[in-house]
C-alpha cells in the first residue's frame, strides 16, 4: 500500500455482503466511508448520494452495494418504485 491510506466508498453496508466488505477492507488497511438508510444516506435520494461523495477527500474505490427489494414485475416497476 502506498503511503496514503486508500479510501472506499462502501454503500448498504449496515449488515450483509456490505456489512462485511466494510470489515475486510478496513482489516486490509482501507479507509472505510459507508452510505446506508440506517445511518440517514437514503441513496434513492440524488442529493444524498452527491453528500455521501462530496463529504470525502478522495474516493479510490467504490463498492455499490446498496439494494432493495420490489416485489411487482420488471414491466410493472417504475422509477419511483
């Protein structure tokens, strides 16, 4: 690694897959920034997501993790869904 820790954005890391990816790459030395609903980063929201990225001196990765669940067809779903 360099001498500048390497920063990385992880998204729905409140639990699950993201959950954990946060705790392996904060273990293998990365510096972890997270963006999930549990802590007010509602992604579905444009201007949150801009915070998220805007509140970070550098972003060297970024892990787009963050999901959820519609339960209606795929020629049912719409945006706002």
């Amino acid at each position: 690694m360099s001498e500048t820790a390497r920063t990385v954005l992880v998204t729905g890391a409140s639990r699950g897959i993201g959950a954990a990816t946060a705790v392996r790459l904060r273990r293998d030395g990365w510096t972890v920034a997270t963006a999930e609903r549990s802590t007010g980063v509602d992604l579905r929201e444009p201007l949150a997501a801009a915070a998220a990225v805007d509140a970070l001196d550098r972003i060297d990765a970024l892990v787009c993790n963050a999901g959820t669940i519609v339960r209606k067809s795929l020629f049912d779903t719409t945006f706002d869904d």
